[in-house]
C-alpha cells in the first residue's frame, strides 16, 4: 500500500494543555496518498470529552493522554484530497476509529487479528481514536485515512449527521445479539442520549416496536421524548416481579451503572444477554451470582468501526428516523472559532448537563 505524501496543511489546533486549559497551536500536517484533510463543520460534546476537560479522569490517564485536541463526534468537508473516492468539498462523516493498517500504510493481513478479520474490527491492537491519545476533531484541518471519511447522502442533513457517531456505538451494540432481535423483549437503561439514540437504533434500524421495547429512566421529563417505546420510572419499578426481558441495554455509565447493571440482572430471563455501553471511571460491583445461576451473557461495547457509519446512515436516511433523533438538537447550535469559544462551550455543557446534545459549530 502507498505511503507517498502529496502534500501538507497546516492545522489550527486546540489542544486540551491541562483539565479547564485550552490553546491554539498551528500543526502541519502530511497529507499522504489514500487520505484526506477534511475542515470539521459541525461536532457534538460527548461526556468522554468532558471527564477530560473537566479532569475527572485517573491522573496517570490525564498525564499520558494531554495535550490533546477534544472531540470524536462530528461531521467535515473535504479540502485537500489523495483520495480517487473522495473529492473535495465533499460532505463527510467522520470516523474516530483508525485502524492501524490504514495509518502504517500495510496490508490488513501484516496488522493485526481484528484487521485480519480473527475478531472483530473495532479492536486493532495499533489503532488510533481521535479525542483519546491522539488529536481530535477540535481542529481546522483533520487528515483522516479514506476510509474514516464517509460520504453523507443528500438526504441527511447536517444536524442529523453529526449523531452518527453515537448512533454508530449503539448499532455495533446491538449487532451482538442481531439474530434474537425480531422476536426478542429488550430493556434499555438511562434516558440521556447515549440510552436515547441507542433505543433509537432498536427501533427504527431493527424494527422492535413498543410493544418489544421498554426505556428504563428517572427522569419523566425525559423519558415523555421516547414515544416510540414503553417506558418505566427505575424508582418504582418491581424489578423483581415485573415482566422479564430477554436482552438489557445498560447506557447509564458513572454512578448509576451499579444500579442499571443489577436492575438488568433481575429484570433478564434465563439466557439472557446483558449489553453493557456506560462508561464509569471506578470499578462497578455486580450480581456475579445471578449471572451465573441464570446463564445470562455479558458483553461490552464502546467503539464502532467505519462498517457501522454506513449501516447507520442508511437508516437515517428515513424521514421517521430523522424525526426521532431531531429531538436530541439545541434550538441553537455554538459558534466556535478560538480556543476560547471551544472552553466556554465545555465550561457551558460541564455546569448544565442538558438532556439535549451541545452541538459545535466551527467558524474556521
């Protein structure tokens, strides 16, 4: 495979320096033959980027990962391209997961077994993720493998898009347990966008309807915006004499993920499969003996691969779908344009941790 560079650009990048400290550095970049530079447009917040702005990761984890440029969730177009595929000014979603035999320039086979296809994708023992040890979308000129680079059909708009991401974690959650989908009863827990788009993704891009699907939440507010489920309040539910499911979706992540993880034990029928997709920074205690006197399957999921974008665009291209996602948006989107609008904004989302996403809007 080529390596050859066809040129450079130079790249404003906002650097998370230190938790709550934000700079502007200008980066050249090497734009080799099989990339793109794409210039972000839009991007969302995602809770990742806040435990590493507000510094609420292990310091040993801060101290090996910063400086570093935020954001994994987010959309571009195309401005310098070594790509037959892509050409510029093109629309794209961008794909955070980079595996490692795009960016070595190799043959998948001479990278590793999730390239060689021994397991699954997402796990490229020399894989990079943009906003995780290595710069993210919080930049001017963001070169990217082609293919992390996906073409947005006409049809999706850009506000719907820029939830491809998110969308594309909860679609390779769900592919786990795809055969048992038409038929099987299924629990989401956590009524904030990560349980919001992952119950989304059950609906519209596997068919479960109402009558299959029940959103466990705590907040009734935010649980009114699920009409296309059942749903349940986790304060009063009997999660021990109520009606048993058959695949539990945990999306709640931090402090309550003990509670969800175990109210999903409970609430699983025999066999059942426990999906686990909230990320907490300590170490949860659960139900190990349930576990095991039920037979119940327990697997994790956190990052999806350039496979799943496209299947989640497909779906997004349904008006219904696009419909139902629409409720995750602001009334307004925030302008950013320096390192100081990029810390407001992360500043804003840390002290008021609204329902819907903060969505970015780049003025490059």
């Amino acid at each position: 495979m080529s390596t050859s560079t066809i040129g450079t650009v130079q790249s404003r990048t906002l650097r998370l320096i230190r938790p709550r400290v934000i700079e502007e550095l200008l980066v050249e970049r090497e734009v080799r033959a099989g990339f793109v530079a794409v210039e972000p447009t839009l991007a969302s917040i995602c809770h990742a980027d806040l435990r590493y702005y507000g510094g609420n990761r292990r310091p040993e984890v801060l101290a090996r990962k910063l400086p570093m440029a935020l954001l994994h969730e987010g959309i571009g177009a195309v401005v310098e391209s070594g790509s037959t595929r892509l050409r510029k000014g093109q629309r794209v979603i961008i794909v955070p997961y980079l595996p490692g035999h795009l960016l070595q320039g190799i043959e998948p086979e001479q990278c590793c077994p999730a390239c060689r296809g021994e397991i699954a994708d997402n796990y490229c023992h020399h894989s990079a993720f943009l906003g995780s040890g290595t710069d993210g979308i919080a930049q001017s000129r963001l070169v990217l493998p082609e293919r992390c680079a996906i073409p947005i059909p006409d049809s999706i708009p850009d506000g719907i898009a820029v939830l491809a991401e998110l969308c594309s974690v909860s679609y390779r959650a769900l592919r786990a347990v795809e055969p048992l989908l038409a038929s099987a009863r299924i629990a989401v827990f956590g009524d904030g966008p990560v349980g919001y788009l992952t119950a989304a993704m059950v609906h519209h891009a596997f068919g479960v309807g109402r009558d299959r699907l029940t959103v466990f939440g705590a907040i009734e507010d935010k649980l009114r915006q699920f009409d296309f489920a059942r749903t349940e309040m986790v304060q009063s539910y009997d999660f021990q004499g109520g009606d048993k499911v058959d695949i539990v979706v945990e999306c709640t992540g931090g402090k309550f993920s003990e509670s969800a993880l175990n109210q999903g034990i409970d609430l699983l029928t025999p066999c059942g499969h426990l999906i686990a997709m909230g990320v907490s920074e300590e170490y949860v205690p659960i139900n190990t003996r349930d576990i095991l006197e039920k037979g119940i399957t327990m697997y994790g999921s956190s990052r999806s691969s350039a496979n799943d974008f496209e299947q989640v665009l497909r779906v997004m291209e349904d008006p219904a779908c696009q419909a139902t996602l629409g409720k995750l948006l602001p009334d307004a989107y925030t302008k950013v344009g320096s390192a100081e609008d990029l810390a407001a904004a992360m500043e804003s989302a840390l002290a008021h941790r609204e329902w819907k996403k903060t969505i970015l809007d780049f003025r490059w």
